[in-house]
C-alpha cells in the first residue's frame, strides 16, 4: 500500500482552523497563564465547546482524542485511509503552534481520554463519552520504567480496590476521572498491569498538590494519592485476564496512540520557534535563502537550514505513526521512532532559536524563552527519549525486554 504523507484534502478545513485558534485565541492568552501558574483558562471553554460541536457534526473527525483500535478490522481494500489519528496530531501540530500547555488543558481532551479511545470496550467508550480523562502512570519510585508499577488493585466482589501514589499527573486537579495503571499482581511482572478509569469523587481519591514547573504551567500537574479506592469492576481497561504470555503489550499499545501525539506537540511548537525566528533574522538583515547552499550563507541563517531539516524528518516520522494507525498496520516502533525524533527535535530546536535571537530570544518580549521552556517536557513525559531509543533497539533487533536493558 502507497503511502502519502502530504496533509490530505479533507483535514485541511480542520487544520485550517485549528492555526486560526492558535493564532488568534492561545497565543494572545499564552503569557498571561504561563504567569498565572495554576489559574484555569476560563476562555478554553468556548474552544471546547466548538470542538465538540464539530465532533458531534461529524464535520472534524478528530478534532478531539482519538484512539488506536486494535480491535478494528485491517484495511485490506488497498487504499489509503487518512483517519482521525492523521486528524488528530495534525490539528494538535497546529495548536501546539500556539501554545502547548494551553493545549494540554483543553476540557475532554486529555492522555487518558487517548487511552479510553484505544483500549475500552463499546460500553466503556458511551459510559465514558464526555469526561475529561487524565492518565496517572509515574510514581514516586520510578520514572520511564512503566513496568515497575507498584499501586495494586485487588478484586473484593465486585470492585476492585486500588492503594498507591501517583505522580505527574497532567490535568490531574482538573480533569472528571483518572486512568490508572496498577498491577494485579506484582509477582506476576508486567503480564499483571492493567489500567482502571477512577471518578473524581470516588472515596479514597485525593489530589495532594501541584507541582510548580519549568514550562507548560497554564496544564495543571498534580499528585493524587489512592487509599483503599473502590471502583466498578467493569472500570478496567481491556481485558481482566493476565496473559503472561503476551505480557505487557495490552498495556503499553496505549502509547503507540499517544507518543504520535506527543511527537506532534513537539513538531508543533519547534516549528512556532522557526517561524518566528525566521522573521527575527530577517529584521536583523539575516535572509534565508533556499535556493543557495548553507555554506554560502550567513552562519546563522546556515544554522536555521539544518534545523528545518531536522524539524522535516520529525514532522514526517509523527505522520507516518499516524498514517499507519489509520490503516490498521501494527505502528509501535514508529510511534516510538517518532516520539525520539520530534522530542529532540523540539528541544533542539527552540534552544537553537533562542541563541539565534540572542537577547531578543532570552528576554520575555517574545515567546520563544517560553517555547524552550514548554518543550523540554515534551521530551519527557510518555517515555523519556533514553527509553524511546531502548524500544526502538529492542524492535529492530527483535530482543526481549530481558535481553536488552
């Protein structure tokens, strides 16, 4: 099957208008709640609003999280399909081009709602339809390392209780219910980790604090603490079976949907930094000229060319992870290789742009500090660039997690 990674006809209506809204209704409002840490952007609300309209209109598929359907019939008619995850990280591309953590708190668009999208049943997917759902993954004693999940859940009847802390947790305070992955049982390893969609309001869920960040601070990250927490059994994610045998794959074909769209934050806010940048270097007499040879050119508009270069090899990497998913092909080394390039890309690139602006770059008159700072996180969270690079080891040469470390 011929694979297409231009931007297809009918996203460009979406796409379109998801530049205008970052153009027109984050940026303006990007410094004042990087500021005002922990204050909720009221005027996010009309955004949702609109994104659910079109949703429901069936005139934007994908304008909000979308999920990998494993269970979803194989595109065998030999065309090419471009779906709601090509939708998805391009429209997420565009608005992270306005600002990321604004982006990031967007009402019912959280990680967990990408996760209820990939793995809940056709029950789960109406029951849960309309929530905000944030994924609470990290805890205090590990970081990358997913299968180290220490919180339990432990079936008593009809409910599962789960115990445990949970931290990093993006929409954490303000988000109507919490993924959480837990184990069934730790002897068992990582067959054993499933992942529970907890309501806000369940006894025993509490939301300690929030954390006080390097960027994207207009998200809220919070610590939530589960002590003897009951949900519905029918709360869990996926199958209740432990299959040793297929191990940890049920839980982690979550990210194969959510580092594509991760990988798009990151092409999308390195590519805020070039355009500006550009712009800047032109003002200071700087003009980059495609159609020479860097050699020829300026240092620095020699500079700007191979990062363009470096942001085009992210950008087509996130959109092939896409292209795959919609078309039922099995993308977990792409979204990884994916998630690895734009997340580098994104930090290189925006640190590039603030020493090619110099003081302009530094100090608060642009946001291009800012674009350095959110970016770095994005490099981080749903698995740190050092993991990325294991997994794609591992896929490439068909070793073990056991075999190689």
């Amino acid at each position: 099957m011929a694979i297409n990674l231009e931007v297809p006809k009918k996203h460009r209506a979406l796409i379109d208008q998801a530049h205008q809204v970052a153009l027109n209704m984050l940026r303006p409002i990007s410094r004042k709640y990087d500021t005002l840490e922990h204050e909720y952007p009221k005027e996010l609300d009309v955004l949702a609003a609109m994104i659910d309209g079109l949703s429901e209109s069936g005139a934007a598929d994908g304008a909000g999280a979308s999920g990998v359907r494993r269970d979803a019939p194989k595109n065998d008619d030999g065309k090419v399909k471009n779906g709601s995850n090509m939708a998805s990280v391009t429209s997420i591309l565009e608005m992270c081009w306005g600002d990321v953590g604004l982006m990031l708190s967007f009402p019912r668009q959280g990680l967990g709602n990408s996760a209820i999208a990939s793995v809940a049943n056709e029950e789960q997917l109406k029951r849960f339809d309309g929530k905000w759902a944030s994924m609470a993954i990290t805890e205090p004693g590990f970081g990358s390392d997913s299968a180290a999940v220490s919180t339990t859940a432990v079936l008593d009847g009809d409910e599962y209780v789960i115990n445990g802390e949970k931290i990093y947790v993006t929409a954490g305070e303000r988000s109507d219910c919490v993924v959480v992955w837990a184990t069934l049982d730790k002897s068992l390893g990582r067959a054993a980790i499933k992942s529970f969609v907890v309501e806000k309001g369940t006894p025993g869920l509490k939301v300690e604090r929030l954390e006080e960040k390097l960027g994207i601070r207009a998200s809220d990250t919070a610590v939530i603490t589960f002590t003897n927490c009951r949900v519905p059994k029918e709360n869990l994610l996926g199958s209740p079976e432990i299959n040793v045998e297929q191990g940890f794959a049920g839980a982690m074909a979550t990210f194969d949907n959510t580092r594509p769209l991760v990988a798009a934050m990151a092409v999308g806010v390195a590519r805020a930094s070039l355009d500006l940048t550009r712009d800047l270097l032109k003002q200071a007499g700087v003009e980059v000229d495609y159609d020479k040879p860097a050699y020829l050119q300026h240092a620095a508009a020699a500079k700007f060319l191979q990062l363009e270069a470096d942001w085009e090899g992210a950008r087509l990497l996130t959109m092939q992870a896409a292209w795959m998913a919609d078309n039922r092909q099995p993308n977990s080394l792409e979204a990884s290789m994916a998630k690895a390039k734009a997340g580098r890309v994104g930090s290189d690139v925006t640190l590039s742009c603030v020493e090619l602006c110099s003081s302009v770059g530094y100090s608060e008159g642009e946001l291009i500090e800012k674009w350095s700072r959110d970016s770095k996180i994005l490099d981080i969270f749903e698995g740190t660039q050092q993991i990325q690079q294991l997994i794609v080891a591992r896929r490439v040469l068909n070793l073990s997690s056991a075999e190689l470390k």
